[in-house]
C-alpha cells in the first residue's frame, strides 16, 4: 500500500500542476520523475539536514528536458541515460567531482562506459538505478503461450486490451526489438521504417498509452488492460496490491533494458554542497533495498546492490536475464528526434 500511495500521490502531483513541487529544503531542487520524493532513497541526507529536498516532478525525459531548457531552474535533474548527450549539447549542465563521491568506484563499469557520461576525467553523470521494459500480464486471462513473443501486441484477441508506453524510447525499443533489432545504436533506414509500420499495426489494438505506472495499474487492476509493455514498478505496485501480474522479460525477440541518473545544472539556484550531500545519500547502500522494495529497480552500486539477497532481486525481476536485450543507451541526437515526431504521428492516426 505504501508504494502505491506514493505513486499515485506523486501522479497526481505531476498531472495536476506540471511544476508541482513537495516544499521541503529550499536550497535544493531536484527535478525527478514523480514518485521519487522518497526518504529511503536519500536517507542520509535527511538525517543530517533533517529534511527532504524540495521536489519537483517530470512524467517524462522529453517534457524535463524541455522545461529546464526552458529555463526552469534546478540543482539536480534525474533523466535515463539518453538524455544525457542533449543536456550537454545546450550546455545545461555541469561536470561532478567525483572526489566528492566516495562510492563513484563502485558503480558498475558498464553505466560509465560512454564518453557522454564520463569523458576522460570529466564525469557529467551519476547513474543510480536501472531495471527493464517487458510484458506485463494479467496472469488469470492471459495464457504463457500468448506472451511468448512480442506480436502479441498486434493480437486481434487482444485489441482494446493492450497498454504501451507514452514514451518515446521504450516504444521503439519494442518496435524495433520485435523487428529483429537488438542494437539501436545504428539503425538503418530499412530498420526504421519497419519498426515505425509495426507501431502502427499495434496502435489500433491500444487502449490507452500509459504515462505513469500507477495510471498502468490501475488500468490493469480494473481490467481495461490484459496485456502491456512495462517498466518493473508497475509490476510492483500490482503485486503489492495482490493482483495477479506477470513480467515476462525473456519474450522470443527480448526485452530492453535501461538506466538513468542524476546531472549537475549549471548556474543553479541552491546549495552545490547539498546537491553532493543528495548525491551520496543515494550511493549509499541502503538506497539499495529502499529501491528493490518501494520500485522493483536495481542500484548501479555494485557494492550496495551486494547487500540485497538474490533471491529478492529475482523476485523483483531484476536480477540478470539470459534473452535478448536491447540497451537503451545513448544514441543520435537526429535519429532520437526523429523517433519521437513519427511517434506523435502515429499517435495521432498518421
């Protein structure tokens, strides 16, 4: 109950008002997908400051980027990874020092390892958390063979019944994915048009286009949804409330993968010392368990992500996966701009 209380809590924050924001410690802004404002992920910094950060809260990376591009004024912002490259080309945002992040050698290797993120001794980003788009399912009127490959979503049984992503690039990491492609750091012309034809083969067959995970929910707790393409806290808040959920992250074609983090806005309104101190408080290993427990997400700290027995990251589905992923890592600026003008159009009956 508690996961979904923030969840939806935070939805409605972020539907209601689009600068919403949970007042706490005026001299630091974070700028972060609603739900986040949650004092497990940063209880460090709540204990030496003796209180949360000030809130504001994004439904999406395109709507955040937008906004402080805009010239909306925050210490820290939590976009996926590829994002990263546009807040650097428009100079939003500044290096970390990461001599002021003890934990910084205990991310994994693997968020690092772009000259976007970390380029030679300039570290531009902190991943924090990750985890997967893949199958939910509604265990009761769902078959095991329905969900075996990802053509479900083009289903005629279950037209009216399907639930996708209103984001850009977990969208097309299922078109293209369910088009044969597992890399999308260089597609093709071929490659795009097919995976822009298959979304629209699945767009008549989808009810509602989710942009929150306690909107996914809701749809599939009361019954509209049956089948969708999920991040893991949607799953999560399903379980909690006993709903009888699947994730099926080894479809035939596979699942995608993803991960996000925190940048430094440049000229930015409150505290530097306090945006470090929010920082560490994350990288420290009890944000570990308060993300598993409260999002069904993984820690990119290593060492902290240890601390959770491994049997509760497979029961989070989590833990490592055998099938085919695709990473949603960075990828030209060009090619993600225009992934997201042929989604809208297709959105629209284009």
């Amino acid at each position: 109950m508690k996961t979904r209380t923030r969840l939806l809590t935070g939805c409605a924050l972020a539907l209601a008002l689009p600068f919403a924001a949970q007042a706490a410690d005026p001299e630091l802004i974070v700028f972060d997908w609603a739900g986040f404002e949650d004092e497990s992920l940063i209880a460090g910094y709540v204990e030496k400051h003796g209180q949360m950060p000030t809130y504001t809260f994004f439904g999406d990376d395109d709507e955040a980027f937008q906004k402080v591009a805009s010239g909306f004024r925050a210490d820290v912002v939590h976009p996926c990874s590829q994002m990263v490259s546009k807040y650097r080309d428009a100079g939003l945002i500044e290096p970390w020092d990461v001599s002021r992040i003890p934990e910084w050698g205990n991310i994994a290797e693997r968020f690092k390892d772009s000259e976007i993120f970390v380029d030679g001794d300039t570290v531009w980003y902190i991943p924090t958390d990750y985890a997967y788009t893949a199958i939910a399912y509604n265990t009761e009127a769902v078959p095991e063979e329905d969900i075996a490959s990802l053509q479900v979503f083009h289903d005629p049984k279950y037209a009216g019944r399907i639930s996708l992503p209103d984001n850009t690039d977990d969208v097309w990491a299922l078109a293209l994915l369910a088009t044969g492609v597992s890399d999308w750091s260089d597609v093709t012309e071929d490659q795009f048009q097919a995976a822009a034809t298959w979304l629209r083969a699945a767009h008549p067959n989808v009810v509602a286009y989710w942009a929150d995970p306690s909107e996914l929910s809701q749809l599939m707790a009361g019954g509209q949804v049956q089948v969708a393409w999920s991040w893991n806290d949607s799953i999560a808040l399903m379980r909690e409330e006993g709903f009888p959920v699947g994730f099926k992250r080894d479809a035939a074609e596979g699942a995608s993968s993803w991960f996000c983090g925190y940048v430094n806005v440049k000229d930015s309104p409150g505290s530097e010392d306090k945006a470090y101190d929010f920082i560490n408080a994350w990288m420290d290993h009890g944000s570990a368990r308060g993300l598993v427990d409260g999002f069904g997400y993984a820690h990119a700290n290593d060492a902290a992500l240890a601390t959770i027995p491994a049997e509760d990251l497979v029961a989070a589905d989590v833990s490592p996966v055998d099938s085919t992923l695709l990473a949603q890592v960075p990828i030209d600026n060009a090619m993600r701009d225009r992934m997201l003008q042929e989604f809208e159009n297709i959105k629209a009956g284009f």
